[in-house]
C-alpha cells in the first residue's frame, strides 16, 4: 500500500459518515434541471459511463442524479451466464472458502463471518466451509444488484455501522470493514442451501433500497432482524435491490462454489459464471 492510500484510509476514520452520506444524498434528489443535468454530466465524463447500454441513453430524461445513478439497462446487455452469477457488474475483489468462521477482506486481512452477518452465531455457523465473494461496485458501474442464483427470502438483518469507503485502499487497511460498515444481510432459501446477500453500505451511499421493502434508511441501535409476512421468491437474474452510490456486495454460500479461474481484481459483469455450485454437504458425506 503506498503513503497517500494509507493516507486517505486514515483520514476518513474521524469523519462524520452518515453526516457527509446524507447530505451527498439530498444533493443527488435535487431535481433542479439545471444542476442535475450539470452533476450527471460532469459524472459521465468523469468517471467514462457508457450510456448505450442505458435503457434510456439521453442523461437528460433522468429526473434526479439518483434516478441516472440506478439507471436500468436494455435487456439483452447482460446475459445470464451457467452455475453461480455475479450479482453486479464491478470488481471481483476476494473470493474462496469461508475458513475457521473468516472471509478474505484483502491480502493480509480477514473478518469474521459472524461479525459481517451481524452477530448471529447460528447463522455464521450455517456457512462455515461454504464459500464467500466479494464484488465492488466504482461509480461507473450498473448500480443494481441481482440474484446470483433462485431463492426464497427468509430474513433480512439491518447492521448499523460506520461508512468508510470501500475502494482497494480502504480495504487493504481499515480492518474488518466489511463488518463495520452498515449493511444489510438478506439471507434466501435456495436448492443449493441458505444464501446470504449482504449490501454493504459506504461513504457518500445514501440509500440502499430492496425490490421488497423499499429504501432502506438508517436505523439506531442494535441490529434488526426482520421476517416477511408472504414470502417473496426471487428468480436467478432477478433484480434484488439497489445502491444510490457505490458500494459492495458480500455472498455466502452454504455449500463450496468451484470458481472459475479468477484473479482478485478482475472485473465481472453482472450475470457473468463466477463458477458451478459442488455438492451438498450431506450428498458428499452420503458419497
């Protein structure tokens, strides 16, 4: 790591983070033609966004900066690949088995998976031996999050916690952050065993919004476990929920996923074959 990413890892530690997140979020609901039209703009230019695969290309139709960063795609842009499939375009950052209770943050830093699923020791029991990844989202990218496989929702678990950014160089030195920043843990119910999709809040994120529930907005205290009514099955490719700005996704799977062969860093699209689902555990033993 060099000197200015530690730097910038550093800085953001006294930070007001919910403060700066929410007012980066009113600025992003501002529906001033003019100053959307010059944020959005300015964005693309930026940060190289293709606006062809937009379902709606002209930056200008968006009635809010949020509304362009959520942007839908045209529907053949993102073919669903076979096995397990990214949940986002983005970056594949980490990816393996869930060793000793631990996920792989960045190279030389692990967290605890009951720490991520917010605390519950049953639940981080149910994945241990599973597999774990991990894929960030940069502002460029397609900002809604699919379902890598079919599953039922049985639970969602709101976390509060800190906003620290979640580029490469926070990740390699803010210790377990994927486990302190807020996040909410969706855990579905698949032919593969339990599934856990965890959206992972950061700074300058103003909202995480579901296909369920809506926007998600910041909750005091501890976590909160929130069972549904009916139940609500998502089909592979599905759209899960949303980031207004950039974030992670963190997946845990009950039984190992042979991935394809990856380098951590590479990008991935969603969609794309991350790998095949092995065995249950109960057909190995049985075998």
């Amino acid at each position: 790591m060099t000197l200015s990413q530690k730097a910038f890892a550093l800085m953001q530690y006294p930070l007001p983070h919910h403060a700066i997140s929410r007012l980066a979020g009113s600025l992003a609901e501002c529906r001033s033609p003019g100053l959307k039209n010059a944020l959005i703009s300015a964005f693309i230019r930026r940060f190289k966004v293709d606006m062809r695969e937009a379902l709606e290309p002209d930056y200008r139709a968006y009635t809010t900066f949020n509304d362009f960063f959520t942007r839908a795609l045209k529907d053949d842009s993102r073919p669903l690949g076979e096995g397990f499939i990214s949940p986002a375009d983005g970056t594949l950052s980490q990816y393996g088995r869930i060793t000793a209770g631990e996920l792989v943050q960045a190279k030389g830093h692990r967290f605890s998976a009951r720490t991520l699923l917010g605390g519950n020791a049953e639940l981080a029991d149910t994945f241990a031996g599973g597999s774990f990844a991990t894929v960030y989202l940069s502002p460029k990218d397609y900002h809604r999050v699919h379902m890598p496989m079919t599953g039922t929702l049985r639970e969602t678990i709101y976390v509060p916690g800190r906003l620290f950014s979640v580029n490469q160089a926070t990740a390699g030195y803010v210790p377990g952050l994927f486990a302190r920043n807020e996040r909410l843990v969706c855990v579905f119910d698949t032919a593969h065993g339990p599934l856990a999709v965890v959206l992972v809040g950061a700074m300058i994120v103003a909202a995480i919004e579901t296909v369920w529930a809506g926007q998600i907005t910041p909750l005091a205290g501890t976590p909160q476990r929130t069972r549904l009514d009916e139940s609500v099955t998502l089909e592979k490719g599905a759209e899960l929920g949303r980031f207004k700005l950039g974030s992670t996704v963190v997946m845990c799977t009950v039984n190992p996923v042979a991935f394809d062969d990856f380098t951590p860093g590479a990008k991935v699209a969603m969609g794309q074959s991350l790998g095949r689902m092995e065995a249950s555990r109960e057909n190995r033993q049985g075998g």
